[in-house]
C-alpha cells in the first residue's frame, strides 16, 4: 500500500509540473442576437397580398485555443441560428446547433498557414459577399504594406459517396490568388479565382420521344475577377469594387448540344463627406442581367447575400416570394429576378445627435439591367426609402430598428397588361450582445 502511495504521489507530482508546459490559453469571443421582422403585402397587392410577421434569434460562440504564439486551432459554432420564436427545436439541424469552423493557424517564418473549414465567400467589399464556410488550404504571406494570399477551396467532395462510384468525380474546387495594398487613408486589393464546378457531370434526362436516356451532362469552368479600393481624403470617403466573371457557365459533354459561355459584371462605388456629426452619401450599383434565354451565352452576374443597404429590394430577412418575382439579395433571387439584373443609385444621410445615437436613412431608385426574357415587361423596380436608428444602450449592448417604404414600380406587373400593383413597408428591429 505505501509503494502504491508513493506511486501515486509521483505520478501526481509529475503531471503538477507538466501542465505549466501543456497550458493552452483559450480566447472566447461572441454574441447573441434576438430580431424581428415585419413585411407588408409581400404579394403587391392590397387584395390578395399576406403580411409576414417573427421573430429570430442565434447564440454564436468562436473559441481560439492557442498553443503557442506561432500555433493555434479556431472553432465556432452557432446555436438556434435563425431559429424563429415559437418553433421546437430540431436535433440534428443546423438552425439547432452548427459547428461551422475549425481550422488551424501556422506562423512560420516564410508564411502563415491554414488548414480547416473556414470563413469563405468575402473579399474587399461587401458587395459582392455571401458569406459562408469552406475546407482550404490558405497561405498568407505580409511584405508590408504588401499582403499575397494563395487559397486552394474544396467546395464540393463526392469520392466518399461510395454507393454512387458513378458520381465520385462530381466535385467542385475553386482556385484563389489575392494582392492586397493597405496603407494609412488607402486600401486596394484584387482576387483572381478559378472555379471548376463539376457537380452536373453525372446527370441524364429521359427523352419524352424515344424514351431513351440522354445525357445533360456538363461542367462549369471560369474565372473570376475582383478587385477593390477604400480611400479616404480628410472628410471624404471613396469606396469601390468590381466583379466580373468568364468562361463556360455550361460546358456539355454531348457534342449536339450547345455549350452556353459566361460573360457577366457587376460594380458598385460610393462615396460620402463627414460633415462634424453628421455624413451625406452618394452610390451606384449595377448587376448585370440576361435578357436573351436562346443564345449562347449567360450574362446575368448573380447577387450577394450580405450585401442589404435596402431592408425591402436587398434585404435577406425579406420574403422571397416579393411581388412574386423575389427581391435583389441572393439568398432570395429566383432565376427570374436573377436575369432582370439591376442598376441602383442611391442616397444615404447620417446623423449622431449624441455620442451612442445614430440616425441614418437611404432612398434609393433601382431598375433592370435586362427584362427580355418576359414579354412586355418593365424595367421599374421602383423606389425605397429607409429610415433607421441605432443605439448603443450599454457597452457590448446596441439596439437597431429600421422602417422600409417601397414605392413599387411596374416590372412587378411581370408584363402582364392592366395587373395591379401596390406599395408595401417593411419594419425589421435586433437587439444583439457581443463579448
């Protein structure tokens, strides 16, 4: 019994001054956010139109385990993400409980290197962005004021599908390689990427003639090109950023069927003064659409998701079921809204009456780019007018509301002679803690 003992109190000893040597100090950072959301005859019609009405919430927590100031693993998870009040909770769902990163960071000398699922889907402006989590393998490197990024993304696996062998080369990888300039009052950057989507190499379609398969098979291959600036001149401040996308949008491999190129931009600048308390703005944007569905050639761009300076026509809180087409946020385009494109000029104007208040509005006039595809359809989106505030109710502690106006114009009449359109409001309002 004493051997044990002495056993015991030397194992325990052993592990007393090991774990000064096995410390890992972990940072934690997050927020929690409850919303909620008002939307006004999301149908364009008084007669026939529904309102919607909920609320949301999300718990999002990141933990940085460090090991050592050159090594680290990062982890975030997000917990009733989106989840509306009055809705039970569902195991296994990712409105439940989403662990959506965990990555290592690696400083060495020649570069820092990253390895996991990561934050994906940003670059530059918020513009373009539709934020989201990919597995890469990203390395940066800082020739200050210089910073080179190389991203190697894998976006979709499809070798572990073993009951399908026929599809284990229906992956998708995406190439990326950033230059960026930061310096005090100015910031540049350009993102080149290639993308090769071949998750529709396996896919057949039943003739309705001869009742034969035939193959519809195909692959997306182009490159992407984005680049970027801030710059600030004493009160004035110039944003800007472009996007433009080339190559196959689809590359079939049925020799009989036409493969359909991608030629597609999208841009968007905005600049705005500071006036003592108070800020004036003034911006553009354009997406490009498509209004030819029989050539040989897309040229619609695509929209973001996070980009949403109007809580109706870009918000992703909206229904996207709007007017029946769907609104301009690509988390709710339909093909449809998608084509028609838009061009969008906008004012904004801001004002801190006091040090934790801000008072801010945008009206703003958005059209089509393209509206071919639907005969006799209108290119008038309408305008919005947007009023908010935000308050800084405590440290850590902020509250926003925003009130949204829609002026709705005739492209929601969808071509269709003496249809009814009317105008709708909106009222979206958060109350969020971070630490």
């Amino acid at each position: 019994m004493k051997k044990l003992t002495v056993i015991a109190v030397a194992v325990a000893a052993i592990m007393l001054f090991a774990i000064p040597a096995m410390a890992v100090d972990v940072d934690f950072s997050g927020a929690y956010r409850a919303r909620g959301y008002y939307m006004n005859n999301t149908d364009l019609n008084d007669q026939t139109g529904a309102s919607r009405a909920f609320m949301d919430m999300r718990f999002r927590l990141q933990t940085v385990f460090k090991v050592s100031d050159n090594l680290s693993v990062t982890t975030r998870f997000d917990a009733l993400d989106n989840k509306q009040w009055g809705t039970g909770d569902t195991v296994g769902t990712a409105s439940n409980i989403d662990w959506d990163r965990a990555y290592l960071t690696a400083k060495f000398d020649l570069f820092d290197l990253y390895v996991g699922r990561m934050s994906a889907g940003t670059y530059g402006l918020v513009f373009n962005d539709s934020g989201t989590e990919a597995d890469r393998i990203k390395l940066v490197k800082v020739i200050d004021p210089i910073t080179v990024m190389a991203i190697y993304q894998k976006t979709t696996e499809q070798d572990s599908a073993t009951g399908y062998p026929e599809v284990a080369d229906s992956d998708a990888d995406a190439y990326y390689l950033s230059v960026q300039y930061k310096q005090e009052g100015l910031e540049a950057g350009l993102l080149t990427a290639y993308i090769n989507d071949k998750t529709n190499s396996d896919i057949s379609n039943t003739d309705t003639l001869s009742g034969q398969s035939t193959s519809v098979s195909y692959d997306q291959k182009y490159w992407q090109f984005c680049p970027y600036f801030k710059a600030t001149f004493g009160p004035v401040y110039l944003e800007g950023e472009l996007g433009y996308k080339t190559g196959k949008y689809q590359d079939y491999y049925d020799s009989a069927r036409n493969d359909i190129d991608w030629d597609a931009m999208s841009y968007y600048l905005y600049g705005n003064v500071s006036l003592g308390p108070a800020k004036v703005g003034l911006g553009y944007a354009f997406a490009e659409g498509d209004g030819n569905a029989n050539d040989k050639e897309n040229n619609a761009y695509g929209y973001a998701v996070d980009w949403e300076p109007l809580l109706i026509l870009t918000g992703a809180t909206n229904d996207a079921t709007l007017g029946g087409v769907s609104n301009l946020n690509g988390g709710n385009a339909t093909a449809a809204a998608t084509n028609c494109g838009f061009k969008i000029g906008f004012l904004t104007a801001e004002f801190s009456p006091m040090e934790n208040v801000t008072l801010n509005a945008i009206a703003a006039k958005a059209t089509a780019d393209e509206t071919g595809r639907t005969a006799n359809m209108d290119d008038d989106y309408g305008w919005e007018y947007d009023v908010g505030c935000k308050v800084q109710l405590m440290d850590n502690l902020t509250y926003q509301i925003i009130y949204g106006f829609l002026d709705a114009g005739d492209l929601w009449k969808q071509g269709v002679a003496g249809a009814t359109v009317d105008n709708t409001w909106s009222l979206f309002h958060k109350l969020e803690v971070t630490f």
